[in-house]
C-alpha cells in the first residue's frame, strides 16, 4: 500500500509471497524430520532404514548452520528443539560406543583414531555448546582433541577445515590459528582463480572439490 510505484508494489507483493511460501515449507519440512526421527533420535538415511550416525549428524549440523546465521524461526521453534535434544543424545552415544570399540579391538594399529565420522562429529557438535559435554563423553572427547593436536596435519585439507571450526568453537584458539596458518601457506593464489588448493579427490563427501572449498570460505570467515 505504501510503495511508491506499480513497480515496485509488484516487487513487494512477489516478495511476500516467497516469505509466505518459505514458512509453509519450512513447517512441513520440521514436521516431516519430526515423523522420520526414530525414538532413539536418530536418522536413516530413507524412511524404514536403519538410523545412521553420519545422517543424524548432517542434520545437527544444518540446525547448527542455522542457528548460527540467526535464523529466529529456527531459534524458537520448540519443535526443533525437540529433534535437536534427542539427534545430539543419539550422536553422543554413538561417539562413546565407537570410542569404546575402537578401545576393545585388538587390531587397533595407531593411536590416531580420528576417523571422518570422529572429526565431523566434533564439528557438529561444537554449534550447540549448551548441551553439556559431561561423564564418559566429556573423557572420550578430550582423548579425541588431544588426538587432534597431535596428528591434525595427518588429515586432508577438508578435515583440517572441520577441525579448525570444531575447536575454535570449543574455545581453543591455538589450534585453530596454526591449522589456518599452515593452510594459508598450503593454498595456490592466481588472479583468474582465487585462492585454491590442490589434493588427492576422490567420491566421498570429504574429497569433493565443491564441499572443500565451501567449506575453506566458512573457515577463513
């Protein structure tokens, strides 16, 4: 009513219309995470699968994202809540039973246990200091940050991103300043191309060239 011109009356009524439509989506998708959430808190990869920890994990992560970019309708949706209090108990237990699995084998090799699932764990759930890290966990996550000071350089450049994001969400500033100062030295600077890197790709998610370079933009910001 009070633009100034057809114009841009029609630019305003297109524009409420998008907002209109994100709300409804963004319910149904809230209510369609709410009825795929198993009891357990957990996620399947499709519906009637098994729970899967990377999955659930994905899906803290997205809140996490969310939350981070103060996305209100997010913030105060109880609903989400909901999903966020029982995916986060589902993907500690998982840590902890994984630890204490990896702790038992008597083929374990290394004493660098940092897989993929470990290292994004500990991105994920860096986004949600307000659930506490406490017990057994709180044991099994320092063990895991001791690992990660000592063989983060062992790790590709998309593992080193997610750890520098983790711990420096987790108020450690010393890690996370040398691992994007050993990146800075690492990258390939050209003017038709940016900054970029190079190394071994491969088909998972944590070799893809798009994934790491989105994730480089998140670290460096």
């Amino acid at each position: 009513l009070n633009a100034q011109s057809e114009e841009e009356q029609k630019r305003n009524i297109a524009l409420l219309f998008d907002l209109n439509r994100m709300a409804e989506e963004q319910n149904a998708i809230i209510d369609q995470l709410l009825e795929r959430q198993s009891p357990n808190g957990g996620f399947a990869w499709f519906p009637g699968g098994r729970e899967s920890w990377y999955m659930t994990q994905y899906i803290v992560e997205g809140i996490g994202h969310l939350d981070k970019l103060d996305v209100q309708s997010v913030q105060n949706d109880d609903r989400l809540k909901r999903i966020l209090d029982n995916a986060i108990k589902f993907i500690d237990e998982e840590l902890v039973n994984d630890y204490n699995q990896r702790m038992r084998s008597a083929s374990k090799q290394s004493d660098d246990q940092l897989s993929n699932i470990v290292i994004h764990y500990l991105y994920a759930r860096s986004f949600f200091p307000q659930y506490p890290i406490e017990g057994r966990l709180e044991t099994v996550v320092n063990d895991y940050l001791k690992q990660a000071e000592k063989y983060w350089l062992n790790k590709s450049i998309y593992q080193q991103g997610l750890l520098a994001l983790g711990l420096d969400r987790m108020h450690n500033s010393k890690m996370p300043n040398k691992i994007v100062k050993s990146l800075k030295e690492r990258a390939i600077k050209k003017n038709e191309l940016g900054m970029f890197w190079k190394y071994d790709r491969g088909y998972f998610w944590h070799q893809m060239p798009i994934e790491t370079h989105a994730l480089m933009i998140e670290v460096f910001d």
